[in-house]
C-alpha cells in the first residue's frame, strides 16, 4: 500500500478547487477523481475541472504534509530529499501534456521543477521532459527530454532528487540527468507533489488526465 499520511489532496471540484486534507484521506478518501482502493492511486482531472487559486489548469495532485495535515515546506540544504514512482500515463488529453511529479516553491506559482508526459499522436508515444528553473528568478527555466518512447498504459518510474548540496538529479524511464542549482535557492521553502496536473483547459468533460501510480515514496534523509 502507497502511504498517503504525508500528503493531502487537490481534487478538480468546487471554486477554488477543493483540498482533501491528511487525515481524511488517509481514513480512504474517494470519489471520481482520486482512488486508493485497489493498493495503487489513480488519478483523473478533465479539462472542464475546477482549478486552484492562481492556477490555469486543472489538476488531481497530491502535496506534501506532515501527518497531522500542516502543510510540509524544507529547505534543500537540510537533508537529502527524493521523490520516488512508479506509474502508467492512461490518458491525456488533446495538448498531450501533463505533469506527474514537481518540487514547488512555497508562495508561489512557479516550480522548480516540473516532470511532464508528452504524448505525440505521430508516434503514438510520450516523452518524459523535465522543465527546471535554475534561479528562483528564471521565468522561463530548462528545458530537458530526459526520455523517450514513452506508450500509454506502459509502466515506468521515475525519481527527482535533491541533495543538501544543491546537485539535481532526475530518473525517467531507465534515463537520468543531473545538474546542481543555483545556492540562491537556498533560503526557499520547497516541497514535493504528485498526481495528474492536466495543461490543458479546453474541450469535453470526458477529455483529461488519467495516471495509475503503483509506488509513490518521498524520502528527507538527514
């Protein structure tokens, strides 16, 4: 079973989008969007779902809490911190595109690393790209193809990790990367989310994000 005592919910519901907090949803919270019945997590946010506060998109995603449901925010410097899954892309929707796992900035509305599945209907495959702000003040940040070839309903894992010295490594699909962040991240509040977040906002209720995690693991060694 996938531990959700760490986390709470997003759920493409109620304006703001409605949050499922720690307690509730470890007690097995479900409904359409989100199930942990079956020992894996499925997610699913359609391109008509509500959105939260300052965001564009749609999203069924997890974020990092401790148990009592206080919302969990670290600073890299403080431990060896990972983000592990394994997962199946299901469905996307007509961009193709959808996030599955970031490390956010606390107040605020960019990442500094975002993991994407993007679907090409040429080749009926998806690559697995990473979008990584190297400063908190990058607008726009690097972008990386960390794999390829990536088919829907087909199983891989990945890991984002970040160590106290600042080195990034992202793990996609047998692939990985790594760089080392700029020390002005140092004094910024982070913490880790997974699920579905659609990037894509227009089209019919049954078009969207469908993911399947079967590992979901987050790890601050000191």
């Amino acid at each position: 079973m996938i531990d959700l005592n760490t986390w709470n919910l997003s759920i493409p519901e109620g304006s703001p989008a409605i949050t499922i907090e720690t307690p509730r949803l470890a007690q097995g919270f479900k409904d359409e969007y989100f199930n942990a019945e079956t020992g894996t997590l499925f997610f699913w946010a359609p391109v008509t779902g509500t959105k939260t506060a300052n965001a564009i998109y749609p999203r069924s995603e997890l974020r990092e809490t401790y148990s009592d449901g206080t919302l969990r925010n670290w600073l890299y410097s403080a431990a060896d911190n990972s983000l592990k899954a394994t997962l199946m892309v299901n469905q996307v929707p007509s961009t193709g595109k959808i996030v599955i796992g970031q490390i956010h900035t606390k107040d605020s509305t960019s990442p500094m690393v975002k993991l994407e599945y993007q679907y090409k209907t040429k080749t009926s495959t998806g690559n697995i790209v990473a979008k990584v702000r190297m400063r908190p003040d990058d607008e726009e940040g690097q972008v990386v193809i960390i794999a390829t070839g990536v088919k829907l309903d087909s199983r891989f894992s990945y890991q984002i990790h970040l160590n106290q010295k600042g080195a990034l490594g992202i793990t996609a699909a047998g692939y990985n990367w790594r760089t080392t962040i700029d020390p002005t991240w140092k004094d910024k509040p982070l913490y880790f989310k997974a699920g579905v977040y659609v990037q894509d906002n227009t089209g019919y209720t049954t078009e969207g994000g469908k993911v399947t995690f079967s590992l979901l693991a987050v790890d601050h060694k000191i």
